[in-house]
C-alpha cells in the first residue's frame, strides 16, 4: 500500500538523483519502491542503478536484490516482465532537468532475438513514464542515441533495431517532444515508402540509377567488377546478353553526423544497391535528410561504389 510518508520518501530521494545523480539514492530508491510493493517500477530503477560504472552498494548485491524481487512476483508476470536493454539519460523535453530513456524488451534466454521493444521516458521533474510503441517491434541489438535533430531546446530520441535479414535491412525511428508530447518525427518504413528507385543494366558495362523522390540519374561504371563477372552478362562488344534490372533495398543504415557543426544533427541514410540478385551489391544510395521544421528532408543525394583491384 503507497502511503503519505512513501510519497515523501520517494520524493526525497527522486529530488537527490535530480541533485547529483548518485548510485547511492537509486539504490534507496528502489528499496522504497519495493517496500511499498511496486516491483515493477523497483526492478526499473535498479536496471538504472545498474547502469552505473561503479554501483552503490555494488553490482553483486543489486543482482541478488532484482533477483529476489522477480522471484516474488508470480510466474505469469515474472515471464511477461521485459528486461531494460538500454538507458540514456538526457533532457527530453527542454526544462532543464534529465530524463530517463529506456528501452525495455523480452527475449528467451538463449537467443539474441528481442520481441515487443518499447521506448519507456521517464520524466525527471513529474517522474511520469510514456510508453512509445513501435510499428516493428522485434529484431536485434536495439539501440539509443540522444541527440538534437531538431533545433528545438532538448534532445530528441534515435531507436535503432537491426533485421538481420539478407538485406541488412534496419528499422529506424525518431522521437521529439513537441506541443507537451512526444511525437514520431522519423519512420524508416515511411522513408522506405518515398525514396523508389529504378536499376536498370545497359550496354558498355554501366547501369543506371533512376531516383523518382529526387528525379535524378545516376550512370555506375561496371568495369570494376572484372572481367569473369561482366562475361557472364555481356558479349565481346560489351552488349547485353539479356536485360537484366537490379533494386535498391530498404534502408540499411542511419547515421546521425553534424555536418555543419551546429550542434543540430543531419541524417545520413544508406540504400544498397543490389544487381542480378541480393549479394550482387552494386554501390550505395546515400541520402543527406535534414530537419525542415515538419519532416527530414533530403538535402543531397550521391551514390557511391567499391574500387575494384588495379
């Protein structure tokens, strides 16, 4: 049962983490927390108690305090707990005081596949939680960074999380808070769904690249893939033995890199270019995005290609 004096203990000590960010008040935190039954919200701050390099009173005995407080919730609940993958601490909503951003997950213990990922904010003046849901909530290694996209006061949220598939395909998304909410700025499937491409081989070794979002052109020279490779698609003269298109695959990488030192981070997303079939990798779209004050917007477009041997 919370009562009037866990309220006050728990404000004591959220007030002294604001202070000074110490592991010590996170551990009597989540000691406060647990007394007053809130598992949960315990198990959540000793995963941040944990995150710290040297934690109070030391890593052992926060491991055998969370480990008591899974086995004394029922089984059901116990399976269905996610697991904190990740904490960053930052500013999200431009008051001055630090934020605490999760991303919590559920995964067997002998696979490194993580299923139902959810971006957990919690506020550092009101102590709130938002829980953020994701279109693509499964896949591996799922990451943070914090960083300001936007231009706005505060951090905004970059949540990575890789597929794994042949493509090497990611899905990518980014939060901000704006209007007193956090909003989805950033959808890589959104991005997926704009930027279409066309890749088409032509005669005399080259393939060209249309971009329709950009309506630009880009001709590749195929001479650098070598002669045994070219033989196979191209006659003697260099004609086409058959027509033959490639693709541009979904987003594979993107990269938050302050290009003109403004402390405001651009985008730079990456697009594999795929020929005959998916491991006959051609070159790279790769695509400048930059905060416009409604959407990422692309401020360039290049491709690039492998050397090949002299």
């Amino acid at each position: 049962m919370v009562t009037n004096d866990f309220n006050k203990e728990r404000h004591h000590y959220y007030t002294k983490i604001r202070e000074t960010n110490h592991p010590y008040y996170w551990y009597c935190l989540a000691n406060t927390q647990a007394r007053a039954g809130l598992t949960k919200e315990a198990l959540q701050t000793i995963d941040m108690a944990l995150s710290f390099p040297n934690p109070y009173p030391s890593k052992h005995k926060l491991l055998e305090i969370r480990a008591g407080l899974q086995s004394a919730e029922s089984r059901q609940i116990h399976t269905n707990s996610p697991s904190v993958v990740m904490v960053k601490r930052g500013d999200i909503d431009g008051d001055g005081i630090k934020d605490n951003v999760f991303l919590t997950a559920n995964k067997p213990p002998d696979s490194p596949f993580w299923k139902d990922i959810t971006l957990v904010v919690q506020n550092g003046r009101t102590h709130h939680y938002d829980h953020i849901h994701f279109k693509n909530n499964s896949g591996y290694n799922p990451t943070l960074f914090l960083g300001n996209f936007t231009g706005k006061k505060g951090d905004d949220i970059l949540v990575v999380i890789d597929t794994r598939g042949s493509a090497g395909t990611v899905y990518e998304y980014i939060f901000s808070y704006m209007n007193g909410q956090i909003r989805q700025i950033f959808d890589s499937d959104a991005f997926n769904d704009s930027y279409k491409y066309d890749v088409t081989y032509e005669n005399q070794y080259k393939a060209k690249v249309i971009s329709y979002h950009l309506r630009e052109k880009y001709i590749l020279d195929l001479t650098y893939k070598g002669k045994e490779y070219l033989s196979e698609i191209y006659n003697p003269q260099g004609i086409l033995r058959a027509p033959i298109n490639g693709w541009v695959n979904p987003l594979s990488g993107l990269y938050q890199i302050d290009f003109n030192r403004d402390n405001r981070y651009e985008l730079e997303a990456y697009q594999r270019i795929a020929g005959r079939y998916n491991a006959d990798s051609l070159g790279y779209v790769q695509t400048v995005l930059k905060w416009n004050g409604q959407e990422f917007g692309p401020e360039r477009q290049s491709v690039a290609i492998s050397g090949g041997e002299m």
